[in-house]
C-alpha cells in the first residue's frame, strides 16, 4: 500500500507520498528451521537483504519535489517462534509466538528533478 502523511520539520510541515512500491530482489543466504519440543518451530534468517523501488514525492510551503528511489537493506536478521497447538478437532495450526529483528544496513538512492 501507499504510504502518506506530514511531519513537523524546522518552520512548516513537510507532506510525502510513497507510491508504487516494489519489492525487485529478496536474498536469504542462511537460513535454518528446527522444531522446539512442546513449543513448535523456531525460524532463524541470517544475513538476509532486501531491495525495493518506489515513487516518491514531498511537499512543503517552499518548495516540491518528485522522484523514484532505489532501497537496498542489509544484514537483516530475523528469529521467529511459531506455536503449533492442536485444535479441538485434534488439527494443528500454527501462530506466531515471538518474533526478533534487526537491520545493519540501509542504502536509499533518491532521483529526483531537483
């Protein structure tokens, strides 16, 4: 979805628009899944990285721009616990129970007319 509001800047508010975003590379180097006793599985990503594309455009009282931007984001790692309780039924289903992220790096190229 796109992403829009304003913010508080120095004298005025700054108005933005993030639009079209698009996800154009997913990289998960390492990876693992095990199974926790009595609890159910623990995902572990390590190293991951992200690039997307967007539109962008920002507006203020001064002046406003537009452009495309180009995001890379490193180093993510992420752990995620899953419960897998049995239903009443005696099916599984699944839930998440704890989730831990972290980024390291994060490239944003901005292309615009001014």
């Amino acid at each position: 979805p796109d992403l829009n509001g304003y913010e508080k800047f120095g004298l005025g508010n700054v108005k933005y628009n993030i639009s079209r975003i698009h996800v154009t590379a997913v990289e998960f180097p390492s990876a693992s899944i095990s199974l926790i006793p009595g609890t159910g599985i623990k995902l572990v990503i390590g190293n991951a990285s992200l690039t997307f594309d967007m539109n962008w455009n920002i507006r203020t009282w001064m002046f406003k721009d537009s452009g495309r931007s180009t995001v890379y984001i490193s180093k993510v790692f992420v752990t995620a616990i899953f419960s897998t309780p049995l239903d009443n039924m005696g099916h599984t289903s699944i839930s998440l129970t704890s989730c831990r992220t972290t980024s390291g790096d994060i490239d944003i190229k901005l292309h615009g007319k001014s």
